[in-house]
C-alpha cells in the first residue's frame, strides 16, 4: 500500500515521498525493496530479503499461518476418532471454515482502518482460548451442535497472516516484478506450510488426537505475536472514507490519482480516465467500478466464486485422501500424500516466480487454472497409494501458480485503502468452499467411498473452470489491471 505523508490530502498523493512517523516506510527502504528485486531467477527472491525487516515478517508470518493448512485436517482427525462419522467431522471443520470466512474480511478491514497489531492482538487471544474450549469439548465427547459452536469460533478467530503479509509486501515494493516475485515467495510459503503441516498432524492425531489442533494454537499464538511486534514494515493506517470503497472522491469531482506499482509511468500511454459527467463508454472504466459496488475489486464478482469452487475441490481431496489411505491399512501416510500435492505445489510457483511472462496475467490464471483441474481429474483412476503420491506431484506443480495469478489480479484492481480486505476475500471464499466440501464431500465418503468423493473433486473444479470463462472478462475490467498484466513480470 502506498501511504500519504504528512500535510497532504488524498487529492495530492506524493507515493514516492519519505513518509514520516513509526510503521510508515522511508525512501531509503523502498529504495533497497526495489534495487535488484526485478532480477529473474533465485536473485530475485534473495533481493526481497534485502528489504529491511522483510526475512523477519515473512518467517513470523510462515509461523502464524501453519494453522491454515492443519486446522481443518485436524478437527477432522479430532472428530472422526471421537464419533467414527467422517460426515459429522466434515460438518465441524465446515463450521470452523464458515466462521473464518465470515469474520476473516471483516478483521482485515479493521487492519486496514486501525493497524494491524491492534487487530492482531487481542484476535489471537480468542483464538487460542476457543481452540483449548474446542479440544475439552471434543474430548468430553459433547453434542454435535456444542462442537460445531466451538469450532466456529475457533475458526472466526483464526487470523488470517497470508493477505496481511502480502499487504506488506505491496507496501514496500513499487516494483511490479518484485511485487510479483514476492507473491510467488508467499504463495511458495503457503505450500510449504501444505508439506509440512499435514503431515505432522496425521502423525501426531493419529496418536494422540487432540493434538493436532494443539499444535495449531501454539504456532498460530507465538507466529502472530512475533509478527504483530514488527512494527517497522506495518503498513500505515489510512483514512476510511467513501474514496476507499469505490476509488471516488466524497465531492464527486475527479481526484489526482496515485500512481500504482503496476501502472504504466506517465511516459508510457495509458487508457484516458472519463471526466466528471461523461458517459460510459467500452474505454471508460467507472462502469465495471460502479457494477463492483462496495467490494474492494470488481474482479471479485469472478474471483470469489471461482476460489468458493476452488476450496470445495481441495477438502474433497483432502476427505477423499485420508478416507483411501485409511481403505489402504496406511492412514498415517494420508498426510504425507497431500504434503507431496504440497510439493508439487511450492515446486510450481518457485519455478513461476523465477520467471517474466509477457503473456497476459488473466490468460496465465486461466491456462494454469485449466490444468490444475485437468490434474484432480485423474485422482479417481489411481489404483494405490504409490501411484496416486505421484499423480499428485505432477498435478500439484500448476496450484502455486494459479493462487499466484489471482492474487496478483486482485491486487491491481484493489485501491490501497483496501488491499488486504480484497485479498482477504479469496482466502475466505475457499474458507466457504472447505466448508461446503467438507460437508458433502464427508457424506459422499461414508455412501459410496473416495474414488467418489475424487469424482467429486473434479467436478467442482470443472465448475471453477467454466466460471472463470464465463467471467474472465471482468479480470481485466480496469485499465490499471490490463497495464499491469504487460508489465508484469
């Protein structure tokens, strides 16, 4: 995010100016952000650490959201070795993702508006209060109803560090290849958390069950507060005002607009803004703003569906994997099997972000989207473990990539103002497909057995694919994401 110094108004931003006072970001740091951050390859990503402060927030940040990648696995665990009902374990995790999505847009607003130590702070605390109250529950073997009240609550207060990091990264960066490089490194660090985080829980759950969602509340506690203290790199707080949710000024009248990182300088040509009273027209971006309503993107209208389908297809095979393992006399290696769909993962977005693309960003998500569904379609054919460990491998290796994408998409369409509340919308969407795969995809599971709940799988993703067709049209509804996708790199 691009911060407003001191004495200016929003109708005179100066983004490139030292800006004064704790948590805003001086010239000399976004100097050093930038210088060799646009190199292609491993020197890219060894430039971003040369970012002050930036190795410190990304690990804490790494730390603080293990949980994203064990919690709903291991409520899973936790539920089916205290009821034996796999569909009961995916209506508690689907409670626990339904809570997450609700509250997750509305906790990154108030860091946007407030700073995010002070929304930081006191949200984990519920969370780790909410998930000691779950595991006694779970383990006193209360009604389902008290379970699923306590894992939503749990999962509400669950902060989600993913958006609120790469909020960090774009206030940094003005580069548009280093932004793009430090997006590839996040979502590299997501699925990092995928190969570790699943693994570890199966592991431990399967001795001893409440631990896994133990272990989630230990990291997520000490990650979020060390994250929390690193107040040097904290995007600022900025003024919340109509300006902030629909790009227009609260007179009406047309604003200097700040310069994004991805937009084109004033050298370059550029699609002309509508004056004040003009009439839409195909060039004129204010209709696709206007359509957007509130929402912080207009690409949202896409993007948050298409991650609802997107979710729904990843707790499938989550379920269906853990149920197949466990057909196979092998459950324990469940999450090793989806730690290497992780791998393939983190394997493709290293590879991605190493490199500069000249092809559009919302043709990139499309392809990258196509095959990572093309992947999960094979799932259901896979005869054993062995064969279905490398299935996944080579299907995972396009998931980075395709999150890298729509991140990337959201973030050019978003206003700094509210940046990390759009992010944040991708995240809770999958929050609600989790939800929604957990709970169907649970009763499939106990009916007819995995290879149906991959069939399943791959059904929603196809979904995601057609949404995406259909919709791809507002991906590059504004002229700053259509520059952006050029000069990305």
């Amino acid at each position: 995010m691009t911060q407003v110094p001191a004495g200016l108004d929003a109708g005179q931003l100066e983004p490139r100016e030292p800006e004064p006072g704790g948590g805003q970001h001086s010239a000399d740091q976004r100097s050093a952000s930038n210088n060799g951050a646009a190199k292609n390859g491993a020197g890219g990503y060894r430039a971003l650490f040369r970012t002050p402060g930036a190795a410190r927030f990304c690990v804490s940040g790494m730390i603080g959201r293990a949980p994203m990648s064990m919690l709903g696995l291991g409520t899973v665990l936790l539920i089916a070795a205290s009821t034996g009902r796999y569909a009961v374990a995916g209506l508690v995790s689907g409670a626990g993702s339904i809570g997450y999505a609700a509250s997750a847009p509305q906790v990154a607003r108030l860091a946007d508006r407030f700073g995010q130590h002070r929304v930081l702070r006191p949200l984990i605390a519920v969370f780790g209060v909410a998930c000691v109250v779950f595991v006694t529950c779970a383990e006193l073997k209360a009604p389902i109803w008290i379970l699923m009240i306590t894992g939503c609550l749990a999962g509400s207060s669950m902060p989600s560090l993913g958006s609120m990091v790469r909020a960090r990264w774009s206030a940094l960066l003005q580069d548009p290849a280093a932004i793009h490089a430090a997006f590839a490194l996040e979502s590299v660090v997501d699925e990092m958390t995928f190969v570790i985080g699943p693994a570890l829980v199966t592991v431990l759950a399967t001795a001893v069950p409440p631990s896994g969602v133990l272990l989630c509340m230990v990291l997520s506690v000490g990650g979020t507060l060390f994250f929390a203290a690193q107040r040097q790199t904290e995007p600022p707080v900025r003024a919340h005002s109509r300006e902030s949710e629909t790009g227009e000024p609260e007179t009406g009248e047309p604003r200097a607009r700040e310069p994004r990182a991805s937009e084109p300088r004033a050298s370059e040509p550029r699609a002309r803004e509508p004056r004040a009273g003009e009439a839409a027209s195909e060039s004129a971006p204010a209709s696709p703003r206007r359509r957007a309503g509130r929402l912080p993107a207009p690409g949202l209208l896409t993007m948050a569906p298409l991650y609802l389908f997107l979710g729904t297809m990843f707790a499938s095979i989550d379920l269906s994997t853990v149920d197949f393992a466990q057909r196979q006399g092998h459950k324990p290696l469940a999450g090793f099997i989806l730690g290497t769909y992780a791998l393939g993962s983190g394997i493709g977005g290293l590879w991605y972000g190493s490199r500069a693309w000249r092809a559009p960003l919302d043709r990139r998500f499309t392809l990258t989207l196509v095959l990572t569904v093309a992947g999960v379609a094979t799932f259901w054919t896979q005869p054993s473990l062995i064969s279905l460990d490398a299935g996944m491998l080579i299907a995972g290796l396009t998931i980075s990539p395709t999150l890298i994408a729509g991140y990337g998409l959201i973030e050019r369409q978003a206003p700094p103002a509210r940046r990390t509340e759009a992010m944040t919308w991708l995240s809770s969407t999958i929050a609600v497909g989790v939800a929604t795969g957990s709970s169907i995809c649970g009763r499939i599971i106990d009916t007819a057995g995995p290879r149906w709940g991959y069939g399943f799988a791959a059904t929603v993703g196809v979904i995601a694919v057609t949404t995406c067709l259909l919709g791809r049209g507002r991906l590059r509804a504004t002229p700053d994401a259509d520059a952006a996708q050029w000069i990305d790199a």
